[in-house]
C-alpha cells in the first residue's frame, strides 16, 4: 500500500471520528456535515490513489 494511501485513509478515519464526536456532543448540523464531507473526499482520494 502506498503511502499516499495511507495517510488518505488515516485521514478519513480521523475526519469520520471527528464529526462522530461533534455530532455526539450535539454540535450544529452544519459542523458535522462538513466533518463528514471532509472524510467522504478524504477516502475518495485514498480509493483513487489505491486504484491508480
């Protein structure tokens, strides 16, 4: 596994913890959406550039 990857993933995994936590704490919608947006094009980086 390359390592672009790699912190691609482990940058999801973070940014999904994140908005987990925000949206526990009962943070505004809008904060956790962005979270979750944020780990969403994080993992779709981390697919792509397992793919290529």
């Amino acid at each position: 596994m390359d390592t672009l990857t790699l912190l691609g993933l482990l940058l999801a995994v973070v940014f999904f913890a994140a908005a987990w936590q925000a949206w526990r704490i009962g943070n505004e919608r809008r904060d956790v959406a962005l979270l979750g947006v944020g780990g969403g094009v994080s993992a779709a980086g981390a697919a792509l550039s397992f793919m290529l």
